[in-house]
C-alpha cells in the first residue's frame, strides 16, 4: 500500500495526526528537544 495512491487530503490527515504523536512521544523522551517546533 503505497503513498502514491493517496490523495492529498489523505496525506495531509495522517502527516497531521502522526507529528500530534511524534510531538507528544518527543516531549516525553526529551523535553528539551525543539526539532519538531522548529520545523513546523
């Protein structure tokens, strides 16, 4: 199951909940880390 096959607005929603995850897994292994911040 490719990306490729996915619309736009799909991407968009599971960029969008994946970083909500990656932020929230981030914050508690390093709560000094602002790659995330910085990039969004």
């Amino acid at each position: 199951r490719g990306f490729e096959k996915m619309t736009d607005k799909e991407i968009d929603e599971v960029y969008r909940h994946a970083s909500k995850h990656i932020r929230s897994i981030n914050k508690r292994l390093n709560p000094n880390n602002t790659y995330l911040e910085r990039k969004q």
